[in-house]
C-alpha cells in the first residue's frame, strides 16, 4: 500500500468525534483516576514479594505493636514507591 491509499484509508475511517475532541475526553475522563490507578498498581506489585507479606512476619507475641509498625514500614515504602513513579511521570 503506498502513501496516497494509507491517507486514503485513514481519512476514510468513520469518526463519530474529531480526534482532537476525543484525546480531550479521555484525559478528562483518566484525569482524576491516574493517582488511584498507579496507587492500586503499586500495592498489587508490592503484594508480589514476600517482602511486603505481613503474614510471613507475625507472631502472637507483641501482635497489637507489630500492627503499628507493619503499617508505618509498608505505608513508608509505598510512599517512596509512589513518589518514585510520579516523579518519572511529571520529568
């Protein structure tokens, strides 16, 4: 196929919307979701180490101050995850 039926095709395409419009939708649409969508993908990606796995590390002794640590190291490290991806989001 050379250049002229390629652009032939291309512009032949049904469109209900022009481009321009739709990549404005989409964006609206994504906008106030991106922080929830990288947020869920970092914790399922931190739930496939072991590392980030609560049960491997709980015993029943001091069990109530185990909790509050646990939440403070993973939330931490979450954070710099997060912070991590969004800084090569915005740069």
């Amino acid at each position: 196929m050379n250049r002229e039926e390629l652009k032939r095709l291309w512009f032949s395409l049904p469109r209900t919307k022009p481009v321009k419009e739709i990549k404005a939708i989409v964006v609206e649409k994504l906008d106030g979701h991106m922080y929830d969508l990288i947020f869920q993908a970092v914790c399922d990606e931190m739930n496939n180490h072991p590392a980030f796995d609560s049960s491997l590390y709980l015993t029943e002794a001091g069990l109530e101050l185990f909790e509050d640590e646990w939440f403070e190291f993973y939330h931490e490290n979450h954070g710099r995850i997060m912070h991590k991806l969004m800084s090569k989001i915005t740069n």
